[in-house]
C-alpha cells in the first residue's frame, strides 16, 4: 500500500499572523510539535501530500459550492490572504498533475468530486505547509471539503471520501501522504473568536487516536446544530479530521499536542496516525 | 435579502487584486453591477464593519475585507461586537455572536501588549 503518512494539524491563520500575540511558551512549545510533524512527514519519504483543508471562500463560493473538491494543476499560488496579515509570504506551491490526475480518477471510483485545474490556497494549505514543508518541495494535491456554506455534506460521505483517497493510494505506485487541517471547536473571525471548548476537543481526539467509526459519526454528538452549539460554525471542520480516519483504515492515533491558544482561536492540535497498526 | 449579493462581492474582491486596485480608485462603480440595497452600499462603503456582521456576512469573509482596510484584528473583532450593541443581532448565516458584549475572550498576551500586528 501507498499510504506512508496520516495525521491531522489546526490551520487557523492567527498561529502565524498573530504570533507574536501568544503566550510565547505555549506557542513555542506547539511549533515544536508543528515542526516535528514535519520532520515525521518528510521521513517517510512521500511522493505528494494531500492536503485536506476546508476551505475559506478563497476558489469556491455559494454560487457552485462542491462538497469535496481536488486539485489538479503544476503549481499553485498562496496565500491568497495578505501576506502580512497572515505573516506567510505569497509564493508558488508546486502541485504534480499527472500525480493528480490519476489519484482523481481512483477516487471517483467510490466518491463523486470536483475537480480544479485552478486553486488558490488560503491558511488553510499554507499555514500547515509553512510549518510541514518549510521549503515547498514536496507537491501538493490540495483537497477541500465544504465546511463553510450549509448545506454541508453529511459525516458519512466524509467518511466514504475517505476510504475512497485510502483505495487510491493503494492503487498508486507513488508513496502519498494525507494530512487533515482544521478544527477543532473554535467561533473563528467572529466576536467569539477565542473560544475554544477543550473538553469537546479532547473528547473528539479521543475518538479520532482510536479510529472509532461509529464514536467519530455519532449522529447525537455531531449532527450540524449540535456541532454549531457546541464547537461553534468551526466546529464542522471536524469533516476533515474524519476523512483522515477514514484513510488510515483503522490505525491508531497519538496526539502530539493539543492545548486551547485563545489569540489563535483554537485549541491547537498535531495527531498521527500509526499505519503500522492498521 | 440579498446577504448572498453582499457575499458574493466581498468573496470577488478578496480574492482579485485587479478588482481591489479598481475598488480603491472608485468603491461605487465597483459596487455598481451587484444586486445591492442601499443599506448593504452604505454598510460597504463606509466600511462599517458592524453592520455587515449584523446582516450576516461570514467572518470567514469579512475578516478580510477588514485586513484589506487595515483594520487591526482586535479592533475588528470590537467593531463586531460594537456592530451587535448598535443594530441588534445577526439576522442570519452561521456567524452569530455567542458570548457576553463585555466578555474578554481571547486576551493578548501581557508579554507583547503594544506591539503591532
Ligand atoms: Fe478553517
């Protein structure tokens, strides 16, 4: 199998443009294990990463909103958000096409997707690669599920894209790693942003790290106006988290960090899974 | 209602700098081919921040019109709240307001108060 890397991280713009805002031990503390992330990463040697993020209005808007999307382009270019403002300087990220292509043609087989040859990444791609891939040097399949205009996909076609991104790097001969960004609870860009229910976090890490199908789409805990009571309209971004569960066909999660950062919105999160325990 | 034709605007022009240059020269032209009330020009012209979070504007598209103005993050996270005290709650969309208008959600740390964003 093709599958060399899983693992989930928070992508909210503050953790790089309002650095300098934070408790610097904590936020220290969690660059480490961004970083570390990382390193983890680019040892297992992947041909491409797939990033799964949910967007933010950067390509896709109500006027032809697509629940899950993938990209298919040579390069892309982000952020698309000011650079200062996101403290990430704008740049060309390299994509592979042909690598695209073929893992989009795989996956259809199980989940009905857009494609884009065009796509501008926001936060939600750059602020994990600038921790991740540091030097842009490994290509990127960007992905994106909707979490951000409802109606929303349910759950469980978030669960199903997942084991269909799982049956395409079995079917690959590349080495591919996925990476979910998101999340967890957090009311971001809002006069809440900086609340963060960490119990619900933990909880959901909790079900994440034991892979556990029926605890990640229990339909009490998780329905969209529980989630939105909850964990705030940042909370359905837990689809990204799922779908990397899915992908991982089982294996068991570790969580390096997560601990609430207010001025970031989140509680701020790097998990993996171990894929030898699948 | 037209918060989708307030969105769609906001969404064009984030996302096109040759749209931002044209909206800086002449805001009211650009304006001009989208389905808006005259509530909805005013709130974006001015910018008031307040007022399009009250109509319903996802923040998730509003904070960067406010980064596109200079507005400071904690200043547009308090034009928000001064945006609630003033006209009332979000009349629609996901982004309502959740907490207390005096609550201290997510205070700058003591180490880097006065520094600049
Ligand atoms: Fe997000």
């Amino acid at each position: 199998m093709s599958l060399v890397f899983a693992g989930v991280c928070s992508h909210a713009p503050g953790i790089t443009g309002r650095a300098h805002m934070a408790d610097p031990d904590v936020r220290d503390r969690f660059y480490e294990a961004f970083r570390q992330m990382g390193d983890d990463l680019r040892a297992a040697k992947p041909d491409a990463v797939v990033i799964i993020a949910a967007e933010h209005f950067a390509n896709f808007f109500m006027n032809n909103m697509p629940s899950f999307a993938i990209g298919m382009a040579d390069s892309y270019e982000g952020p698309i958000e000011d650079p200062g403002w996101l403290g990430i300087e704008r740049r060309q990220v390299p994509g592979n096409r042909d690598i695209s292509q073929r893992f989009i043609t795989e996956v259809m087989k199980g989940s009905d997707i857009a494609y884009a040859e065009e796509w501008k990444f926001d936060h939600g791609i750059m602020v994990p690669l600038h921790f991740l891939t540091p030097d842009y040097d490994i290509p990127v399949i960007p992905v994106n599920i909707n979490c951000q205009g409802p109606p929303l996909a349910p759950l469980e076609r978030a669960w199903a894209f997942g084991e269909s991104m799982r049956r395409a790097c079995e079917a690959m001969p590349e080495r591919i790693a996925i990476i979910g960004t998101g999340g967890i609870s957090h009311w971001p860009a809002t006069p809440d942003s900086g609340k963060i229910n960490e119990a619900w976090d933990l909880d959901f890490m909790d079900r994440w790290c034991r892979n556990d199908k029926d605890a990640l789409l229990d339909a009490d805990a998780y329905n969209d106006l529980q989630v939105y009571s909850d964990a705030g309209q940042g909370g359905f971004e837990i689809r990204t988290y799922l779908t990397v569960s899915a992908a991982a066909g089982g294996a068991q999660g570790v969580v390096h960090f997560c601990e609430p950062i207010p001025i970031f919105a989140v509680s701020c999160t790097v998990a993996t899974y171990d894929l030898a325990s699948a | 209602m037209t918060l989708y034709a307030v969105q769609k605007f906001l969404y064009e022009l984030n996302r096109t700098p040759a749209m931002q240059s044209a909206y800086t020269a002449d805001r009211h032209a650009v304006l001009e081919p989208f389905d808006l009330n005259d509530e909805e020009v005013a709130a974006l012209v001015e910018p008031d921040i307040g007022k399009l979070f009250h109509l319903g504007v996802n923040g998730q598209i509003l904070m960067h019109f406010a980064a596109f103005h200079q507005i400071e993050w904690q200043d547009y996270l308090q034009r928000m709240r001064d945006g609630i005290a003033t006209y009332g709650p979000v009349r629609e969309g996901v982004y309502a307001m959740t907490t207390g208008l005096d609550d201290v959600i997510a205070p700058v740390h003591s180490s880097s108060k006065g520094a600049s964003s």
